[in-house]
C-alpha cells in the first residue's frame, strides 16, 4: 500500500532501488535497459562519477541560499557556460525547476516584453496541436492535447491551433515536401490574420515533438518559415526544446539544424540529465534589455530557482558532454541506431515510420504500412508493448493513439549519450521482440 498519489491510483509501480550507467535495478533486483533515459531525460546515464562528485562537493560548500538574497557561484557559472555554448546573441538565463515551469517562465516573460515595450493588445498565444509543453494550467494552455486540456478547459486561456508539422501522416500523395511545408506556413499566416496579429505575443512549437507524436522532426524551412512569419508580424517564437534540447539531437539546441533562431529557448530534462529536477530559459538581448530599460524586473520567481546544487549537477552534466565530445557520440551513435531499428523492424509489416533525429527516436506502429492506418485508439497498444518491454527488462517510451484518429501508437527510444553499438543492438532486438509479443 502507498500513500503517494502515483498517477494510477489503483497501481503501485516499479520500485527502483539502483542504477549505473544505462541500467536501472529495482527492488526486486531486476535490472533493466533505460533506453528512453526515462523521458528523454537521462543523457549521461545512471551514476556518472564527474557529476556525483560536483553535487558532493556543492553539498559540502552551499547547499541553499535564497535568491531573495543571494546568487550563487555555481549557479553564473552555469549560466555563463549555457551562454558561451548557446547561438546567436542568446543572452540571459533565468533557472527554474522544471519543464512546466520554464514554460510559464517563458511565456510571463513574453507577455512582460510587450508590456514593457507598449503593446498590452499582445495576449495570445499560438501553439499547434499535437503538442507537449507540460502539465501546469499555463503550459497545459498552450498544449496540443485535447484530452489533457479539455477536464482542465474551464481554467485555461484560450490558445489558437495550427497543425503539427508531421510530414509522415499529413503529407499529402501528390504533395511535394516543399508544398507540404509552404500548406503548412500558409495555415500559420491564416491563423496570425484571422486572431489579429497585433493581439499575439509569440507562437510556441516543440523543435522535435516529443511526447505526444514521437521525434517528429520539423520539413526543411519550417522553422524559417515561421521565423520570417513571426517577424512579418512582430510575433516572439518560443521553442520548447524541454526534450530534444541539450544535446539529444546532435546539436546542443535541436533548432540549430534548421538554421533558425528562436526569441526565447526552453530546456529541462536533459540540462540535469535526471540528477536533480533543473529548467531554465534562454533569451535573446532584445527580449531581456525591453525589461531592463524599462521596468528593471522580471515578475516571476520561484523559491528554488537557481539552486546551488541542481546547478552543480547541471553545470558538470553540461561540462562531461563537452569534455567528451558526446554531441559527436550522439550523431554516430544516433545513426547507429537507426540503422539498427531499420534492420531490426523496417520491414515489420506493423511499423509504418522510423524517424528522428540523433539519439531521439521513434517507431510508429500501423495497422497497415500502406494506408499507414492506426491500431484502434481503445486498444492502447502502446501500454501493452511498453508492460511487454518491461517485461523483458526494456524502458522505452511507448505513447500515442490520440484520439485524432489519425496518429498511430508509437515507441520513442532515446538512450543515454553514453549508449554503445552493443547496448544499441540489444535495444533494438528487444524492442523488436516486445512489439511482436504485444501484437500476438
Ligand atoms: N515541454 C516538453 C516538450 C516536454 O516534453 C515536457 C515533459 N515531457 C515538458 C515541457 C514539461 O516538463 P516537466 O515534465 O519537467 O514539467
């Protein structure tokens, strides 16, 4: 019996008591392979020796100061070290604990810009459906997920949605990619004209959606796409890189390989790798100097924001990935593994799609490869493959089926940055298994 509100309250789940490296080891001394680094969280794996050293050592030297007061040493280090690494002229961070909260971070700062700037009209925002950017009543606002919203509907503000840019299930037979992404634009542009663009404050997308389609990079010009309409009509762009941030792509921020450049940037998981719960914000000059001529704050805080040793853990997670090169790592290694799903389930007559980027992928399951028609929404047969995978000792993040009726069930496989061929092949064997025993 439990008395932690889990989110089954029926179920208690698996009780981890250790992990190293890529395994997680749960009470019952089962060890498993955590090949989605929890959600995309985990990039140096389990215990890694540099980072349990700087959280040790910040432990001993400040463990807590309140930001009422104090910042602390470790915590400009690691800002000034996300600022060395980050593009263009990102200029400010500001440290939460969290992806939902970098988002209401993210989102209070671009309403405050246009306060201070004089356009109070500004008070919308524009996101796309099929979308995650966290459970929280801002966030959840902003989220593509009618299910997740519509029990909470009441409480959120209204967001205008466009559709996802998901070139495997939206593009059209006849369709060129580059018809497909200027259709997609055009629906953008509509929606800024049809909500008023001067009452809009900025358009938020995940770079690679994460949770709620699978690695679903973006088509070539996309996000320039939306980077020119943005600035056509004075909108922010808010790229929410919680997932596919830090690293998981091949590039520190997934949208450097679309030669773009968001207003504000949004990290979480992989910025702690797991070690302890951090978030943060990346702004550009413009958006941070508006709030410093004008008013000279930033209406928002947190009582842990910036902590000491969240930002240790942070600082020599960031510091390992690159000391090693791994961003390097996770572009051979990412490749390794698509190939090793492509060998392992390309031709499953089940698996309509591998796709993603770097060391974030996904598997889409059909029920028929030519029509790309998905398995039965009610049938959740991506909680059956994930028990299956459980099962034979596999962590990977199986979600889908929205009720779209259009989005299919799908696997995401995002192993720590440290993964090696062997440890990929086995990944892909046993997921292999997993998806046929799911389907018998
Ligand atoms: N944005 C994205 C893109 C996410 O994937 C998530 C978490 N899955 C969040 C925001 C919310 O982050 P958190 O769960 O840390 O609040």
């Amino acid at each position: 019996m439990t008395h932690i509100i889990h989110r089954s309250l029926r179920h208690t789940p698996l009780v981890a008591a250790r992990s190293q490296g890529i395994h997680i080891i749960d009470a019952h001394h089962k060890k498993y392979i955590d090949a989605s680094g929890g959600a995309a969280v985990s990039c140096l794996g389990h215990a890694h020796p540099d980072v349990l050293a700087a959280m040790h050592a910040q432990i001993d030297q400040l463990a807590y100061a309140h930001t009422g007061f104090f910042t602390s040493e470790v915590t400009e280090a690691l800002a000034d070290h996300l600022i060395e690494h980050a593009p263009g002229d990102l200029s400010d961070v500001y440290f939460v604990s969290g992806g939902s909260e970098a988002v209401e971070a993210a989102l209070k700062l671009a309403r405050q810009y246009f306060l201070e700037i004089g356009q109070p009209e500004r008070t919308v925002f524009v996101s796309r459906r099929q979308s995650y950017h966290g459970n929280t009543l801002g966030a959840l606002a902003v989220g593509g997920n009618e299910w997740r919203r519509q029990p909470f509907a009441p409480l959120l503000m209204d967001v205008p949605r466009v559709s996802p840019c998901f070139e495997y299930r939206d593009r059209l037979a006849h369709e060129t990619q580059d018809a497909y992404t200027h259709r997609l634009l055009t629906e953008i542009e509509e929606t800024f004209i049809a909500t008023g663009p001067e009452r809009i404050i900025a358009f938020c997308a995940e770079t690679v959606v994460g949770a709620t389609t699978g690695a679903v990079p973006p088509t070539p010009g996309y996000l320039q796409g939306v980077r020119r309409l943005c600035d056509k009509y004075g909108i922010l762009y808010i790229a929410d890189e919680v997932m596919c941030g830090m690293g998981r792509t091949g590039t520190l921020y997934a949208f450097e390989q679309d030669e773009t450049l968001p207003d504000i940037v949004i990290i979480a998981k992989g910025l702690g790798g797991g070690y302890q719960p951090i978030g943060a914000l990346l702004a550009r000059a413009h958006v941070v100097d508006a709030l410093r001529r004008k008013s000279g704050m930033f209406q928002h805080g947190h009582t842990y924001l910036g902590h000491p040793i969240a930002s240790a853990a942070a600082l020599a997670v960031q510091r390992v990935i690159q000391r090693d090169r791994l961003l390097e790592q996770v572009r051979a290694r990412g490749e390794y593994l698509r190939k090793a799903l492509v060998a392992a389930l390309g031709d499953h007559p089940h698996v309509g799609d591998i796709r993603g980027r770097g060391l974030f992928m996904a598997v889409e399951l059909v029920q028929d490869r030519a029509t790309r028609t998905p398995f039965d929404h009610n049938k959740k047969l991506h909680a059956v493959i994930k028990q299956q995978a459980i099962d034979n000792g596999l962590l990977v993040y199986p979600m889908g089926g929205t009720i779209d009726g259009k989005s299919g069930d799908h696997v995401l496989v995002a192993p720590p940055f440290i993964v090696s061929e062997a440890e990929i092949d086995q990944i892909a064997q046993l997921l292999r298994q997993s998806i046929n025993q799911s389907l018998r």
